[in-house]
C-alpha cells in the first residue's frame, strides 16, 4: 500500500488548512443542524474553488482529479470541525452524473457543484434501517406522477435541506431491492412532514412523512425498480471520505488539550491511557489510507470499508470513555468538549451502518464466515 502523497497532493493539503483558518471555529461537524446558515456559507465558499466537484468530469464541470484530493479534502474539514461532506455534493450528484437525464444534470448539477442546493438521504424506515431492502414507503404511478405515501425516519439534516433523495417501493413488497425507485422530492412540497428526533448531542435526526405527494415522473432518476444498483454504485464512490480519520485525530488532540488543562498531564494512569488511544487512532489513519488505496486501484474495498467504520467508531467512542474514566465529575460539565464528545459518540454506531452490520460484513467477505460450503 503507497501511504505517501504526491508533492502537488501536498500542496493541496496546505491549500486547503489555510482556506480553512476563518471556519476552524464553526464545529458544524458535530452540530450542523444547529450551525447550518454557517456551514452553508462554508460549502458556497468550497463551491467557489471547486471542491465540491473535485472529482466530477471537467465536461460536467468538476476538476476531474482523483480521490486522494477529496481524501485530503475532507480528512482536513473533519479535523478542523468544520463540516461533514455534503450528501448533495457525493452521493446525489454522483447518482445524477451515472444515471440522470441531461434535463436533470442540466437542472441539478450547477447549483450543488456550488453549494446552494442540499439533499437530505430519505433511506431508512422505522422497518428498514440497515435493511433497506424492505423498504415499504410506496410511490404509485399514476400518468406523469408519482403519489407517495409512508413513513421515513432517522434523516440527517432533514429540517435544513431543500430536496429529499427519496428511495420508494415501486415495485412488490416481495420484490425486496428489485423494486425500488430513486426520486428528487421537493422537502416543502404538499404531503410532506418533517418532525424532529432529537439527539443525545443536542442536534436533531427527522422523521419524514409522506402524505399523497405527488412527484414528476421527470423527477425519477434511473429505471424503475433500479435504484438498488444506483445506490450501490454512489455508495462505493464515497467509502474514502465517509470516515475522515482527521475527526477522530481531533478527538485525542483535544482529550490531550483538557488533560492539560486540568493538570493531568504527569498522571502514569493518563498518560498509559493516551500513548494506547494514540496507537488506536493510527490505525484509523491506516484503515482510511487501506480504503483510498483500493480504491485508486480500482478494487473492490467492502470489507476495508466496513472495518474502517467499525474501528472509527470504536476508537471516537475510546477516547470518549477514557476523558470520563480519568475525569471523573469535572469532564462531565455541560458545555464542555469532554461531555460533547461521550454524548455524540452513543449513536456514532448508527450513522453510516450500524457497527453490528459492519462487522457481519468483515466477517463474510474478509474472513469467510458463514459462507455456505
């Protein structure tokens, strides 16, 4: 595995720490929905320069570069606590380049390659949360629309967003992933409820409710009954930059920062805890460097995606603990970065997959267990 980036790669890096110094103080990393007019201007701001379209075609108006750029890119946004990728900007905008019509990259792609038009993912569903396959939120067509009716629950950043990247069932019950279809709903269009599911983190999740909506067929991106392979495709473009080790590197910094200041710092029980959730943190580095290098290969990385999720949740919910451990009563002051992080890493095992279903995966495709003989 090559762990050494190119001078010009480098070059970049130091670009963008230095675009970054006016947003370092933002953390709309942890708190996007509390921060979002912010972390918008954040994202107009990288659209300016390109770097929301850094790896899109130049003919679609991206910068055609590679995925160690938006591997730097958003390893040093995590780190500064910036923001976390745009949705609208990866996986929607990555869907729409494969699939979408040339009316709708017409329409779509200009305003998320600048940072003006943000999606919310509307997957999960009270039934189906790893299992997207059962998805039961229906879309029935009926002439040039579609009317939806269900239930989605658990969206990211929903209350914010503009459009919803809506996954319905097109087809039987039975068809599972057969018969699903991917559609652009308009987040204030009639029918459509957005409530709030707070969070231990004091942000939010949303349930969606879709009452009779109605969609233009011309808003379905892909086939019918096809949005399986659309996700699948979109998905494995974003394993590089889903789990910035750069976050979690933040994470000991600042547990390093507050041991310090509370004058823990000479403890051998401290200092023991930090030189081991350093060696942990390097093996985040290692397993999102593992992922990026499959990918500028061109090989398959399910199973390193999986584990780098599993072991960047792991070590973000150590370092955690370990301020709480040492810290007793004082690192669990409201409004501390301490506490901030213990709570905010109790559901970091849901988002992205749950650890659970990660660890399956390794299990079937790194380790060959339970494969049928």
């Amino acid at each position: 595995m090559n762990v050494r980036f190119s001078k010009q790669e480098e070059d970049f890096r130091a670009e963008v720490r230095v675009f970054l110094e006016p947003w370092r103080d933002l953390d709309g990393f942890f708190g996007q929905g509390l921060k979002w007019k912010r972390v918008r201007e954040l994202f107009c701001a990288m659209g300016e320069r390109g770097w929301l379209s850094l790896s899109w075609p130049e003919a679609l108006g991206g910068l055609g570069r590679g995925p160690a750029y938006e591997y730097i890119l958003w390893d040093e946004v995590g780190y500064a606590r910036a923001a976390r990728n745009p949705l609208s900007a990866g996986i929607v905008a990555r869907s729409l380049i494969r699939y979408g019509s040339d009316a709708q990259k017409a329409r779509w792609l200009p305003p998320i390659r600048s940072g003006e038009l943000h999606f919310s993912l509307c997957y999960s569903e009270p039934e189906a949360g790893s299992d997207l396959a059962s998805a039961r939120v229906r879309a029935d067509r009926e002439g040039d629309e579609y009317i939806v009716n269900g239930q989605k629950c658990w969206q990211s950043y929903a209350q914010d967003m503009d459009y919803l990247w809506l996954l319905a069932r097109t087809g039987t019950q039975e068809s599972r992933g057969r018969g699903l279809s991917l559609f652009i709903c308009d987040k204030n269009a009639a029918g459509v409820t957005v409530s709030p599911l707070p969070t231990l983190d004091d942000d939010q999740l949303n349930e969606v409710h879709f009452d009779g909506v109605r969609v233009p067929v011309s808003d379905r991106v892909g086939p019918e009954n096809g949005a399986w392979s659309i996700m699948g495709e979109a998905l494995a473009d974003e394993r590089h930059i889903q789990f910035p080790p750069g976050r979690v590197r933040r994470d000991l910094d600042e547990m390093v920062e507050w041991v310090k200041g509370v004058g823990l710092a000479g403890d051998p029980v401290v200092r023991r805890t930090l030189a081991d959730l350093a060696v942990q943190v390097r093996e985040v580095e290692i397993y999102g460097l593992l992922v990026l290098d499959r990918m500028q290969k061109g090989r398959s990385a399910a199973a390193e995606v999986a584990a780098n999720k599993v072991i960047h949740t792991v070590v973000c919910q150590n370092i955690a603990r370990a301020i709480v451990d040492l810290g007793g009563p004082e690192a669990l002051v409201i409004g501390s970065r301490p506490q901030l992080l213990w709570r905010q890493s109790m559901w970091e095992t849901i988002g992205g997959g749950t650890t659970e279903i990660m660890r399956s995966i390794v299990a079937k495709q790194a380790l060959g267990l339970g494969a049928r003989r």
